[in-house]
C-alpha cells in the first residue's frame, strides 16, 4: 500500500469540479476533463500552492470521484471568462439556471427571473494539473462529509483545501491492492523519485483517433466491430516518464470495456494474446465470455509490449 505523509514536502489537495452543465450558479464551470486533469484560477486560495508530485483528490460537492498524483508541469494559460449578473442587483446578484422552467434565470437575491442577464468578460489566469496516469476510483463511496473530514481546516469552504494525508492514508487502506494499483505505482517513495507516467490521450482525440481507426478499422480489439462512435481510442501504459505517445500504443475499445480494462478488470496476457477476465466479472456474462478469446486485431510488435506492462501491473502485482 502506498505510505502517504511520511515526506515534509508530501501534500495533498481537495478540489472541487463540477461541470459547467451542473453548475447552479452561472459562469462556474471550469474545463476539467474527468479523470484526466484540473483547472483552477490563479486568483484563488492555495492556488500558486499545488506542486507537481503532489497527491489530488476530486470530489463533485456530494462525494469523492477519485484520488491521484499530479504529473508532468502544472500549465498555466490565459483564458477568457464570463461573468454573469442581475440586472436588478448588479454586482451582487447571485445568477442561477434554471433547469426546466422559464425565464431560463433567475437570481437568488432578489428574484429577478429573465434570459437575459448582464455579462461582462475579461481575461484571466488559469492553472491545469494533469493526473490521469494514476488516477484511481475507490470501490465504495466516499460522502460529502467524509471528504470534508479529510481536510486540515474541515470548516473552509474553500474550491482547493489541504487533505490530511494520515487520514487519507487509513481510507486508502481499506481498499483492494487492485482498485488503488494505478495511484500506488505513482508513489514517488518506490519510484525513486520519479513519478510514473502512463501515456494517454481524451477519448475523442483527433489525429491519435484517426490513425487507429485507418489501422483498425471500426474493429474493437477485445469484442470485434461495433459502431465508429462506440469506440474510444485507448492509450496502454508505459512505465517511464516520456511524456509522449508512440505509434504503437494504443488500441480501439468499446467504451465499457476501455473503463474495464484501464482498471484491470480485463487484460490481455502478452503471450498467449488471449484475454483474462478478472473473476470480479464472471457473474456478468458478456464479460465472462470473453474469457479465453483472442485478440480481433492484429497488434504490432510495439503494442505487445505494452499490453506486457499492463498484465504486469494487474496480474502479477495481484
């Protein structure tokens, strides 16, 4: 199990996010991809305090969504932002959607209700962490006060608060080796120093899309053809700090089975290139199946490299 606080410099961060559809109050959403990376504004509280290295814990306001480490630089953009207001109260009316009645807004100071609030935009500073290489979903849920509880100040209200790693720790703990495997790899006490890095990309990504689909054709490479449009591209993992995808390493999944085997649930062993099927699922037929079956493309030399680091991390760490 990953031991967490035993470094001064080790800390860890609760942040918050929620997509911008979610958002109750207008103009709130941040462009974080799930599982993926975070964006902050620069302005905030503990802002310029996040450091690469450090642990990440992301929760939606009700629960807990994952923990991580944060990799590679964290990037800082410039970027364009809406600010919303009432135009009954302006510069403190607090704007908020309205999800199926009409007018579409309404402020909850002094409920002016309109589809038109005031708007005004200006430029401002935001900082990205990327943590996707680690990224781990615990196998219960962790609530709203349980998060809170995590924290050194339990009482702030603040988007980005200091964890309490000992306590972290002891929730960590009490998971499966499988389900923690990702966060524990990126541990920087047995990595050396150095923080693992698996290479992916956002589902959806153009040119890396492109070029499995003209290799693979709309073929899964675990359950066979399907639609274009039910397949993600898929990176494997490469244990080393390169910070750049290669040709060869990555596959078409249909979207289950991509979440299913990013956490090991299945895999492909390297030599037989047939697939294992975790006994978490032999209870769910269209996943037991596939128990014992081959591979439905034809995979480079490269990519059976990495489909060797992944049956080692889930298998043989097991």
């Amino acid at each position: 199990m990953t031991n967490l606080g035993n470094s001064k410099s080790d800390r860890g961060w609760l942040c918050l996010s929620k997509p911008t559809e979610e958002q109750g109050r207008l103009g709130e959403g941040y462009a974080d991809v799930s599982g993926e990376s975070y964006v902050w504004t620069a302005h905030l509280p503990n802002a310029r305090q996040i450091a690469p290295g450090d642990v990440i814990a992301i929760w939606d306001g009700d629960q807990l969504l994952g923990v991580s480490r944060i990799e590679g630089e964290i990037e800082e953009f410039e970027g364009q932002r809406t600010e919303y207001s009432c135009p009954s109260c302006p510069g403190k009316g607090d704007v908020r959607v309205r999800k199926s009645s009409n007018p579409r807004y309404r402020c909850a100071f002094c409920h002016w209700e309109g589809n038109n609030p005031d708007q005004t935009t200006e430029t401002r500073t935001y900082l990205r962490a990327g943590f996707g290489a680690g990224w781990t979903e615990l196998s219960r849920v962790v609530t709203a006060e349980e998060c809170r509880a995590l924290c050194l100040k339990v009482k702030s209200q603040l988007s980005l608060r200091e964890m309490d790693l000992t306590l972290l720790q002891a929730l960590l703990t009490a998971e499966p080796a499988r389900i923690v495997e990702p966060f524990r790899r990126r541990n920087p006490q047995i990595n050396g120093g150095h923080v693992l890095r698996t290479v992916r990309t956002r589902v959806g990504q153009g040119a890396f899309r492109k070029q499995l689909l003209a290799r693979y054709s709309n073929t899964c490479a675990l359950t066979g053809t399907n639609h274009e449009r039910a397949l993600e591209a898929a990176h494997l993992y490469r244990y080393a700090d390169v910070g750049e995808h290669h040709d060869d390493g990555g596959l078409l999944l249909r979207s289950d089975v991509h979440k299913l085997f990013d956490k090991g649930l299945l895999a492909v062993n390297p030599k037989t290139l047939l697939i294992d099927v975790h006994p978490e699922l032999e209870h769910h037929p269209s996943y037991a199946n596939l128990a014992g079956m081959p591979l439905q493309v034809n995979v480079p030399a490269g990519a059976r490299r990495w489909l060797a680091l992944h049956w080692e991390e889930h298998r043989l760490s097991e």
